[in-house]
C-alpha cells in the first residue's frame, strides 16, 4: 500500500534541507506543512533558547479509532556534518547516495519520511488505528540534547519505537550502553625549559602517565577510549596543562560508572606523584537499559516483520539513541533499523527497497491490533 514513489520524493524533499544540529528550523517547517496537509495537529516546544538551537521538538497526537493504548513514533531532524547542500541520487541499482561531499541524511530521514508515508496511507484509505503519537526531536545527534528538554510528561504512550539504527529494516535493538564521557585537566606549573625546568611541573607528562595506565579498546565488558589530548605552549617552556577526553560505554549502568570513577581517581593520584592537581569532569549522556524479549513491544515488532517477510531478530547497539532517554524515563521501547548504512560518513546509503520497507513497517505497526 506505500506509494513508493511519494516516499521518494519526500525523502528527497527532507534530504535537500540543511539541518545540522540545533539549526533544524526549516526541517521543522517543512514537516509542519507536511502534518498540516494531513489534518494533523502538532505543538512545537520552547526547547531552543534552553539548548541554543533555532526550533523545537515537534509533537503530535493523532486519535485512533481502536480502543488499544497509543504508540509513540520517534526520530530526530537534526543530521551530521557534513550536511549542508545535501543531494539525492537514485542509481540504476536502486541503490540512493549524496553526492560524496555531504553525509545523505538518511539517518534519520529516513525515519520521518517513512511515519509521514504511513500514515498518508491510513488517512487516504480510511483505516482504522489505535491511537499515535509523533516527536521529531531537534538536537539528538550531540548526546540526545533535545528529548532531555522536552516534557516528557505530555505522552500517553507507554511504548515507543524509535527507528534510529543502521543495518536492514526488520532488526531492532533492544539494549543499548551507558555512555559517560570524560574530561581530565593536569595543572601544573610552567617554567623555563633551559634554563630552570627544575622549577616546573610537567602536566604533559603527569597525564601521560595517566593514560598510560588506562586500558582501551574491549575492557571486560566496557569499551574505553582516550580520544583528545591537548596541552603546552611552546618548546621551551613546561607545559602547565595538559587536558585529555575519553568515554566508556557499558551495558551495565553500574560497570560504566565505576569504571569512569576509576579513571578519575587514577588521575588524581598520578597527578599527586608529580606535584600536580588533576581537575575531573565526568559527565552521563544515557543511560543503559535493556528491553525484555517478551515485552508486547517486542512482540508487536517480530509479528509485523513477519507479516511482511522480514526478519524480525534483535540485536544490542553500543550506539545511543533517543530510545535511551524514553525508556529512562518510564516508556518501553526499541530501536528499529531504518534503510540506513555507513551513517555518519560520506558514503551514507540506503535503497528504494529498504526505504519502502521501513514505511511499510510504520504502517504495519501503526495498524497493529496487538
């Protein structure tokens, strides 16, 4: 029942769009027209000023005509750079890339362009549903900054598929890590490295020695990466400063925490050795959780993709998503594979075959009596 055809065209329309993150206001205006043209209502947040960006999150309720609890649609609008002056193009293989410049965007308008075509669907063929909820989130890409502003006390659903993962439509994953960063600063004290390095304290070196103590890679069942380091001024003098960043990802909440502590404390001990001060920051972007196998949202999903002769296995994701923040906060949910490969590069791709299977996947979900 997709119309292929529209749905490639409003992926197009979607794709030639700017919207970097925290600059999604014309995406947003442009999926606003889009609701309008289905009778829908929509409310847009006040989450800008609070975030810094120029657009909100864009919500909307949609009553059903089925007695069953409503389901929460979610996907972001914000894409990765770099993604200004995207392109579409379809190659005789049916295989859909940017031009080579720019990421294409599919993640994750893929996403939008597959709940708008779903539901035109229902709407023009007067089918009946149970109740839907839409959130475009702004600013989901830097850490999910856009759902944490939104209120999340304005849904009714208790489940959600967020359909923001890589791979092919008819996977979705139903656990995903806690991801804390961290930011380490040595301060110790300049002096002159020929004539009175004696005088100083080496930050560079006091952090390297920290680093040196740092596992990364696969740790158990963490992963750990040092990712920045900066520090010095100039050949002749001490370095006073030093500063390296790094995360650690877990699906244990518990493991992820310990282990960020550890790293902090091991600084502070190390940068004791060499006179100097270690200045911490760590900081929680989501938090892990895994969503039971025999959870209906789960069910729901397996029984759709069979419907429409898709696999319908899960997997675990070390990415995160808005899913994260959802579930944190009391809603059930997945993350569901939508037509997009190698997102976050160049090469970004996905096909008019998996573009029409993940709309179709909406719809079947969307129409589901379970």
């Amino acid at each position: 029942m997709i119309n292929t055809a529209r749905l490639l065209n409003t992926f197009k329309n979607l794709v030639t769009i700017d919207s970097p993150s925290f600059g999604e206001r014309q995406i947003c205006d442009y999926i606003k027209s889009e609701l309008k043209e289905l009778d829908l209502t929509f409310y847009e947040d006040d989450c800008a000023a609070k975030i810094g960006g120029n657009c909100g999150n864009l919500y909307s309720y949609i009553d059903g005509d089925i007695n069953l609890p409503p389901l929460l649609f979610c996907s972001h609008m914000d894409t990765v750079e770099p993604s200004r002056g995207k392109t579409m193009t379809v190659h005789d293989n049916g295989t859909i890339t940017s031009d080579g410049t720019t990421v294409l965007g599919a993640d994750d308008l893929a996403a939008i362009a597959s709940y708008l075509e779903a539901y035109r669907v229902i709407k023009e063929n007067g089918l009946p549903h149970r109740p839907l909820e839409l959130l475009f989130a702004v600013a989901e890409e830097p850490y999910n900054i856009g759902i944490k502003a939104f209120d999340l006390s304005i849904l009714k659903s208790k489940e959600a598929y967020v359909f923001d993962l890589s791979g092919p439509v008819g996977v979705a994953a139903n656990q995903a890590p806690t991801l804390i960063s961290f930011k380490i600063t040595f301060l110790g004290r300049s002096a002159h490295a020929g004539f009175a390095p004696e005088n100083g304290i080496h930050a560079i070196k006091a952090a390297a020695q920290t680093i040196s103590q740092i596992k990364c890679g696969r740790v158990d069942d963490l992963t750990v990466n040092i990712g920045t380091i900066t520090g010095g001024t100039a050949n002749n003098i001490v370095p006073d400063k030093c500063t390296f960043t790094g995360e650690v990802r877990s699906f244990s909440d518990e493991h992820a925490t310990a282990h960020a502590d550890y790293i902090a404390g091991l600084a502070k001990k190390t940068a004791q050795i060499f006179g100097a001060v270690a200045e911490v920051e760590i900081t929680k972007h989501i938090t892990a959780y895994c969503t039971d196998t025999n959870h209906s949202v789960v069910k729901r999903f397996k029984n759709s993709c069979k419907g429409l002769g898709l696999a319908g296995s899960l997997c675990s994701t070390y990415g995160g998503s808005d899913n994260n923040h959802l579930v944190l906060h009391g809603i059930d949910g997945i993350v569901v594979a939508t037509a997009m490969n190698d997102c976050h590069t160049t090469d970004e791709y996905t096909t008019v075959k998996e573009l029409s299977n993940a709309a179709n996947l909406a719809l079947s979900l969307m129409l589901s009596k379970e």
